[in-house]
C-alpha cells in the first residue's frame, strides 16, 4: 500500500499535511532483508496509478526483485492513512476494499521463481484481503514445500480486515502449514486461548511447527526449536533497551527480518531472536515503517555496541 502519514500530532480531522511513503508487512520484511544483502523478491500486484509505480520503484530501488508484481489497470493501489503519536500505537486507517493486492489469484505463481527459494514469508494480513488471495497463499505454500523452502509465518493480526471467529480459523490452519511460527503474546491469545508460554509452545509444536517464537513486547522473546519431537534449543531472550520509542510500526516485520536472516546465515533460533529483538528496538527510534532498518554494518555496529 501506499501509506500516507500525518504530518502533525493530532487527529486526523485537523491534519491539514501527509508525509507519502509506502506500507505492508511483506514488502516490509523484503526490503529488510535486502538490505543485510539477501536476494529477495516480492510477489504482489499494484495499479496501473501513480501509487503503484512509487511503491514498485521504491521497493525495487532497495534491491528487492519486483519481477513478479503484476499491474492491474482496473485496480487501484491500496492505501493507508496513520496518524502521528508523540506516545503508544498510532491509529491507522485502511483503504483497500478493491484494491489490485486484494483482487490476486493463484495464477500469478509461477512454480520456476521457486526453484531456489530457502524461505518463504508469509503473514496473515494478505488472506484477510479476499478469498482468492488465500487460495493463492495456500497455493504459494504447497509450491515452496515441494521446492523443500522452509514456510515462516508472522501471524500479524489485523481485526479491522475481519473479524476474531474468521481469523483464528484461517491464521491456525496457516500456522499448521508452517515451519516457523513468530506470533506477539496477544496474537497467541487470540489464537491459542492463552499467552502462556509452556502452553503457547506445546501447542504449536503438537501442531507440527519446528520454530515457535513468540514476542514478548519490549521485554524480549521466547523460543523454541524442536526436531523430531526432540527439543533443540529453547529460551527467553531479552529486549534491547530504547531510549525513546518515536514509531511502534514496523517493529514486528523489522523483527522478522532479523530472524529470517539470521536463519538464512546458518545461525542458531537463539541467535536468530537475538538479532530479530534488535532490528525490532531499531525500528521504533525513528519515523516509518523500514526506515530504521539497518544495513550489515549497521546492524554489526550496533551489536557490538550493545
């Protein structure tokens, strides 16, 4: 989506200003992993409009592969409208009914591009859309464990896009399809009945996922790693402490990309959590959505120096 953000610190009845930049978790994480110098690519669709070419160029231009974005000129671009909090949550507001995102179909798959993909990254904002972007999402799945890709999967649970009964059915059938499932506390409340961690774990892992981390806000992350009923590792890793917390948006998929990435590198789930609890901390000292992701020696500097 496009995002256009207020300007001002006020309601958005009196924002007479908005600052353009772009949205949505998926592209969030690609980008993310871009810049710490990882090969992605993005599938989606977009308007034939002046929103959809700025998103493209823009997500291209930080080395993301857009080769699969497909424009649909009887479409338009969605949108996202979010004010600008001096503290907590900022309220977003969407504007998406109809858009080209919502409108894919399976057909944009093309089994090749998933030749030597390691990852897949889903999460549950984009079934939420329409029932054909969750056959698409489903037929996504079946394609990258046939190419033997591992499926990570970022609940991300949006109750203005549906209601709690429709997301709890479709995001646990979804977590079921995963590897790797990276829910907040609340998320696994809505899902699970509790935010427990013992029981959180055991029942993701019954479920048959391998990776289960679960954010615990600020405070940091648990996490477990089981093969084969056998447990790997398992832990609680803490937070990075910020001094100031400009924008709480993006933090999760910022979250993510520390995770992927370092499980990309060959590094251990504690490890993993470890830095995704750092990307997560950067991205909240500034304004945006992936402005405060970090590039390789950035995120180095910044370890370092923790």
């Amino acid at each position: 989506m496009v995002m256009m953000v207020a300007d001002q610190s006020d309601s958005l009845q009196f924002v007479t200003s908005y600052s353009r930049k772009i949205a949505g978790a998926e592209s969030n994480v690609a980008i993310g992993l871009a810049r710490l110098g990882h090969d992605v690519g993005w599938i989606s669709a977009i308007g034939d409009d002046p929103f959809g070419t700025y998103i493209r160029n823009t997500i291209r231009g930080e080395g993301v592969d857009t080769s699969r974005v497909r424009i649909m000129p009887e479409h338009p671009t969605g949108m996202l409208v979010k004010e600008r909090n001096e503290i907590g949550d900022p309220k977003v507001f969407y504007y998406r009914r109809g858009s080209a995102a919502s409108h894919i179909t399976p057909d944009i798959l093309d089994d090749n591009y998933f030749a030597e993909t390691k990852i897949l990254h889903i999460t549950g904002i984009f079934p939420a859309l329409s029932p054909t972007c969750l056959e698409t999402l489903l037929a996504a799945i079946r394609i990258a464990r046939k190419q033997g890709a591992l499926v990570t999967f970022d609940p991300n649970i949006r109750l203005k896009l549906w209601n709690k009964e429709q997301a709890k059915e479709t995001l646990l059938k979804l977590a079921a399809l995963s590897d790797l499932i990276m829910p907040g506390r609340k998320e696994a409340e809505i899902l699970l009945g509790t935010g427990e961690w013992e029981a959180v774990k055991e029942c993701f892992h019954k479920a048959g996922n391998r990776y289960i981390v679960m954010k615990d806000g600020p405070d940091g992350s648990y996490y477990s790693h089981q093969e084969d009923d056998q447990v790997v590792e398992e832990g609680y890793a803490k937070g990075f402490p910020v001094r100031r917390v400009v924008d709480t948006v993006g933090a999760g998929d910022g979250f993510a990309v520390g995770v992927l990435s370092a499980l990309l590198e060959g590094h251990s789930l504690q490890q993993a959590v470890v830095r995704g609890n750092a990307i997560g901390s950067l991205a909240v000292t500034v304004q945006g959505d992936v402005e405060g992701y970090p590039t390789r020696r950035q995120l180095e500097e910044y370890l370092d120096e923790a």
